[in-house]
C-alpha cells in the first residue's frame, strides 16, 4: 500500500475519503497523489424546455471546478500535518526513507476514462463509498475504478472513521473475486490486531470454506478465526454488517459482484447491500 489515488470530486463525503487516505497512508507510508475527477463536458446536456435548445457545460466551469477540487485537496493535507512528497522521480531508497507526504497531479482531463487507466499504477484507489442522493459520491467513479483499473478500492464511509485495519473482516463467499481481495489486503492483514473470516450459507459459491482460509492464513502467518452462519431471515450482506459491528471492525474485505451487476440491480445482493449501508471503510476487488 506504498501508493494510493485519491479522485477528488466535490461530493459531501470528500473529508471522510481524505481522512481514510490519510490513515492508510500513515499506516504504511504511503505517497497520496490526488486528482481532479469531474464528469467530461459532453456529459452534460440538459434541454432548454421552452427554445428545445441543448448546451454543453462550458469550460471555464471545467477549470474552476477542478482548481477548487485542487484546493479542498492540499488545504486537508497541509492541515492533516502530511507532508508534500519531494519532486523527482521515486527510488528504492527514497522510498524506504519517507513517510506519508501527498502530491496533486494538475491538469488531468474529464471524464471517468483518465481515472481507469491512471489508477493502474497504483496499489489502491481511495473513493467515497457511492450513493443516489444528492452530494454523495457517483456510483461510476466506483465503478470504473473497480473494473478498469485492475486494483482494490478502499472505499471511505460517509463519516471519516477513527481507525483503519485495528480489526478486519472477511467477508467470505469462497469466490475468486473474494479471493483477490484478500490478496490485495495482505499488508493490511499483516499488520491487523484481530482478524475474524465470516461465511452465510446460501451467500457462497463453490470453493473453500471460510475455516480452510482462515487455515490458509495461519500458514502465511496470520491469525484469524472463522464463523460460518446457518441461513435465516437476515441476508448476507446484513449477517456480514452485524457480524463487523459485534466484532468492532474498522476494515471490511469483500469481493465486489460475484453476481452480475445486473442481476444485484434487480434481486440485491451482498455487495449492493454493503454499498447502500455499510458505515465501515471496506476493500473490495472484482
């Protein structure tokens, strides 16, 4: 977790993704680099109802956009205490040798496309965790994210969380998607004080128990216990909720869209519950 995006867009969440950057950088000394995201110009068209006229957003709202985005940026870090990174390029001796600092990329174009492929050279992307009401963060910012980049997402709650990877989740449903997640963890799980791994039954797919990954685990050296809970009334995604707040976790791990997202648009489904209600910060990977 040396390096960490952050996309910064003007939604009511933004404190909470700085803070959750910031307690993930401190924690392994990670460089922050953050960058204006706004939607591309021709992503706006609304009709004129009375003259049946269309108008793009002009670019001068584009710029001021980004440079106030730009300025809620630096002005968190410098009061956060974090350092500005040194200029010039990274080495491995520079990098052992410094602690969290930031930097701002300028003059980023817009659009959710720059942010798939830059966020590829990046062990995490930070974004708020995506909503449907007004001033929350956009769900295609996590999107885009999660499918294009080929990197976690470490999703910030809407309240900036206190601690970050004291006590982690697993929310364990023995797929793939799960699994890279948990690779992806790993420095987070290294270092965690209690880690517990949580299946549902009904919420898995074939593949390994939540005790044969815990087992796993054990072997690479970290500690983890397991539960597996009987099918009720609650689903999955709610079992894993109580389950995080009875365990006082601060970091919940999941693969994103083991279903499709079409099918958790219309029947639900873990990671769409998760999304709509968890108050944790949550690592997901597809």
């Amino acid at each position: 977790m040396k390096t960490l995006l952050v996309p910064v867009a003007l939604h009511d969440s933004l404190p909470s993704v700085f803070e959750t950057a910031i307690l993930a950088a401190r924690r392994f000394g990670s460089l922050v680099e953050g960058v204006s995201l706004r939607p591309a110009l021709a992503e706006y068209v609304p009709v004129d109802m009375v003259g049946g006229m269309t108008w793009l957003r002009d670019e001068e709202a584009d710029k001021a956009e980004a440079e106030a985005a730009g300025e809620r940026f630096l002005t968190f870090m410098r009061e956060a205490g974090v350092p500005l990174a040194a200029d010039g390029p990274c080495t491995p001796a520079n990098v052992a040798a410094a602690g969290p600092r930031y930097r701002w990329r300028p003059d980023v174009p817009a659009g959710d496309a720059f942010l798939g492929q830059h966020a590829r050279l990046f062990t995490a992307t930070v974004v708020g965790r995506p909503g449907t009401g007004e001033g929350a963060p956009r769900m295609t910012t996590f999107e885009t994210a999660l499918f294009e980049s080929g990197r976690p997402i470490l999703l910030a709650p809407p309240i900036a969380p206190a601690t970050l990877g004291e006590a982690v989740l697993i929310a364990w449903n023995g797929s793939t998607e799960t699994a890279r997640a948990v690779a992806f963890a790993m420095p987070f799980l290294r270092q965690a004080q209690r880690i517990r791994v949580v299946s549902v039954e009904g919420g898995t797919v074939p593949g390994p128990s939540a005790e044969d990954l815990a087992t796993a685990l054990a072997c690479e050296g970290i500690a983890a216990d397991h539960r597996a809970f009987s099918a009720g009334r609650r689903t999955p995604g709610e079992v894993f909720l109580a389950e995080a707040d009875a365990f006082g976790c601060d970091l919940l791990i999941k693969g994103a869209y083991t279903q499709s997202r079409l099918r958790q648009m219309i029947f639900g489904g873990p990671t769409s519950h998760l999304l709509a209600h968890a108050t944790i910060p949550m690592l997901m990977a597809h």
